[in-house]
C-alpha cells in the first residue's frame, strides 16, 4: 500500500470524480501485477479495472450525474480511494444492489454481452458452448443466454458442476473443462445440427475439439487470447478474437447502461461476491491466483 496523494486534479470536460466502495479483482489484474510473464502485450496501467462508488464532483459538459450518485464502470486505479474517470465509463447503480454486488458487472459482463451480442449475434433458440462456465465472464454468459431462451452448454472442473447445475445447466449439457471428451457428449445431444457459437477461454487441442462441434457458418469467439488463431484455420466458420475495450467508448457506455437496466429490472444477477478489506489485498491476490 502507498500513500494516496492529497493534491486533487482539476477535472477535464466529461469527466467525474468517484470516492470508490468496492473494487472488482480480475484476471485481468493479476496478469499486470505479473507483467514479467509476457502475457499483455499492450502497456500496463494502475490495478484495479472496474470500481462502484459515490461521485464526489463532476466536470464540465457532465449532466447525467450529480454529486452523491452511486455509479459503477470500468475505470483504472480502482483500488485506491478516489479516482478520476470519463462520465461516459460508468452508469448509475440500480437500488437494491451493493457496491459489491455492482463491482462484479462491468468487466465480465461487458465483454460476454459484446462478445455474444455483437460479435456472435446470438439470437433466441440457437445453441452456446461456453468454456468455462463458472469463470466470471462464463457466469455472465449463461445468464444472458438463458435471458434469450438460448440452448446452453456449458464446461468446467467436476468440483464446480454444482455451480453450472444451480445455474439451470442440465446434466447432459455439462462437461469437463480438463478434458477433450466434451466433444463426444456434446455431439450426442446436439447430433448432426450442431453447435451455433462457443465463447471460449481454452488453449490447444480443446479450440480444435470445439470448433468441430460448430455447425458450418458457426461462430467461434475467442476470449482467452492465450492461443490465438487464424479464421483460415477454420474454413467455412466464422472466427473472431477480441479485448473488451475493442468496442469503443461509446459502445461500452450503451451496453453498461443496457446492463443496468437489465439489473434493476431482475432480468440480471449479479455474481456471487467474495470481499476483502483492502489492507488485505495481497490475500485476495493468493486467492484469485
């Protein structure tokens, strides 16, 4: 921890400063904290990718927010005390939801709904292999899928089954994340018609295992970016890698307004919480590691 420097800056146009309650930890977060590992090739800003808190002042040309509104959105520096953002990179949080609750939206959520809904476009009664379904992002996924009467498989480790079967998962769509035999049980239930898109998150063989199952003209969305291919390696599909700040300020603030709409009408949960006091970081570090 380091001290938070008292020394305001005077705030552009457009932008708002945010007095932060909770501070979602990706994955994202501990690939910057280990940049030595090579993995993100883009430059490494300050921790702390998505925040909720109470706005303390808003700048010039800002007049959706006000002064004591509770917000959430994607910013940097979450993990300190306040921080300074553009007014368009968060959304209001719908009552009834905490600042917890709220900090898990904006990353995982935004990039399932990007990825399915405008890379993908995924419409109702087609089908969604997610892998793996209990991450953030394939929590998120499950959800709006189901939202559009979306048929869904689902992997992940046989310790978290549960998790994919309280999420309405039947048995015969869940399979193991830590082997190829997904594809044998999943051609069963789909048979010839096949799969329409996967999100995925896995490497290796497992991209192959999965781009067979797709139907021809299926999606393939790659979330992973840890084994990233060419759309030539899969002749008559549709293949698509992306980040989720590859849509843009303006998209991003749509769909997070979307979102949030979605929330405070019910037709959204949010993901389970786990919270650490800050001073405590270095444990949640361990834990997400």
């Amino acid at each position: 921890l380091l001290p938070f420097p008292e020394a305001a800056e005077v705030l552009g146009a457009g932008q708002v400063r945010v007095a932060v309650h909770a501070a979602g930890l990706n994955f994202r977060d501990l690939l910057d904290g280990l940049n030595a590992l090579g993995w993100w090739q883009d430059k490494v800003g300050l921790m702390g990718g998505e925040a909720a808190g109470v706005v303390l002042e808003v700048g010039p040309g800002v007049d959706d927010l006000r002064q004591g509104d509770r917000v959430v959105g994607l910013v940097e520096g979450g993990f300190g005390p306040v921080l300074v953002t553009d007014a368009a990179a968060v959304a209001k949080i719908p009552d009834g939801t905490s600042f917890e609750q709220a900090a898990t939206i904006p990353v995982v959520f935004l990039t399932a709904y990007y990825g399915l809904m405008d890379l993908a476009g995924l419409r109702s009664g087609e089908s969604l292999l997610v892998h793996a379904g209990t991450g953030g992002v394939g929590m998120a996924a499950i959800q709006l899928a189901q939202r559009l009467g979306v048929e869904v498989f689902a992997t992940a480790s046989p310790a978290k089954w549960d998790v994919l079967r309280s999420l309405g998962i039947p048995d015969d769509h869940i399979a193991s994340s830590r082997t190829l035999e997904f594809e044998e049980r999943f051609r069963r239930v789909c048979g010839d018609r096949g799969i329409d898109v996967v999100l995925n998150s896995l490497t290796g063989d497992f991209i192959d295992a999965s781009a067979r199952l797709l139907r021809p003209g299926g999606r393939f969305i790659e979330i992973g970016k840890l084994d990233i291919r060419e759309e030539e390696q899969f002749p008559g599909l549709v293949y698509r890698w992306f980040d989720v700040t590859h849509a843009g300020p303006e998209r991003l603030r749509e769909m997070l307004g979307e979102l949030m709409e979605l929330l405070a009408a019910g037709e959204l949960r949010p993901l389970a919480v786990t919270a650490w006091d800050v001073r405590r970081g270095r444990e949640a570090f361990r834990f997400m590691s």
